[in-house]
C-alpha cells in the first residue's frame, strides 16, 4: 500500500506540472491594443486586423497545447502499466516534465521570431529532449519488465513508443526545411499529426489498438 501511495503521489505530481505547463502557454497570449475610435465599424475591423496578426502566436500556441496534451496522454498511458516505482524512474520523470514546463519559454520564442531558423530549431530541440525523456522513462520501465506486468506484451510496448517518435521525427525533418525554406519551416510541424495517424492506422490493422 505504501508503494500505491508513493506511485499515486508521482503520477499526482505530474499532471499537475502539466496543467502548470498548458496554462503557462496561455498567458503568453496578448490581447491587442487598438486606437480608441468612436465608429464601432472601424473598431471592430482594427481589432480583428490586429487578432488576424497575431496568427504566428496562436498557431504556436495550438500546436504547444496539443504535444503538451499528446505527451500527457503518454504519460497517462504508460502509468496505467507501470505498477511500481524505484528512483531512476522518479529521475526520469522529472527531466520529461523540466523539457514539458521548457515548452512555454520555446513557444513564446516560436511565436515572436517563428521566421528565425534558430527559433524554429530551439523548439524542435525542446521536443527531441521532451520525447527522449519520455521514451527513457518508459524504457527503464519496461526493460526487463522492470517495474510493469511480466506479461506485457512486447508488441504494445512498441506500439506506445511509437507515437512519441514520430513527434522526434517530424522534428528532426523541420530542423532540415529550415536550412532550405526557414519561411516556411514551422508548416512541417503539421507532419505529427500525419505521422500519428498512419502509426494509429498500422496499429488498428494489426489488431492492437487500444
């Protein structure tokens, strides 16, 4: 029971930082400042100019909010087999969450200068670190059924890691179009979410998902 507790408290702790991190995301959000105007027309159209300019923000802060989301989703999902807990793992977890909390700092830099290629390599570094931790912590887990059910099947450890590495290979593919089209670059992003679902698609056909 007092190993149930430890574990409760740890997985407790983590989506707290989670929470933490998504909120932290929003508060980089600004609201425009416009010319005070008496015609509520030319008002309404200033403002929605200056929302329309603020694109290069939202557009991070959306995909930040979703990986924040996508690595709490793993995080909840390796914790629903992992029964037990030793110290590399409590280690582990906190260098996943540090690079999770990091993402607000790399956003905000993403969002202001997103058409710098330093930018848009520092936030792909962040979620390279983010997803290595996370496929470290699940590897020390489940090494030699470490700290999971001996019975796990191989098969779905796999499966669990993969959605996290097409996170590392999309990100490694926009470091690339960075040195070719850095304008551009931060559309590659949009490859995550092709990756995820073909990894998704292979999985269902092959009767795991789950």
């Amino acid at each position: 029971m007092e190993r149930a507790f430890g574990l409760e408290r740890l997985i407790f702790f983590s989506d707290a930082v989670f929470a933490i991190a998504i909120t932290l995301l929003a508060i980089e959000l600004r609201v425009p400042e416009i010319v005070e105007t008496a015609n509520d027309a030319i008002a309404s159209q200033t403002l929605w100019l200056a929302i329309a300019a603020e694109w290069p923000r939202l557009l991070a802060f959306a995909l930040s909010f979703y990986i924040i989301g996508a690595f709490w989703i793993a995080h909840h999902r390796y914790f629903r087999y992992i029964k037990s807990y030793d110290e590399g793992l409590i280690r582990l977890n906190l260098v996943w969450l540090f690079f999770v909390v990091l993402l607000s700092f790399t956003t905000a830099i993403l969002g202001e200068y997103g058409n710098l290629q330093i930018a848009i390599v520092l936030y792909a570094l962040n979620l390279i670190c983010a997803g290595l931790a996370g496929e470290a912590l699940w590897y020390h887990a489940t090494h030699a059924r470490r700290l999971v059910d001996a019975a796990l099947d191989g098969r779905f450890i796999r499966r669990l890691q993969a959605r996290t590495l097409t996170m590392l290979l999309a990100s490694l593919i926009v470091i690339g179009l960075t040195f070719f089209i850095d304008d551009y670059a931060s559309f590659g992003w949009l490859l995550i979410f092709v990756f995820q679902g073909l990894v998704e698609r292979h999985y269902r056909r092959a009767g795991m998902f789950k």
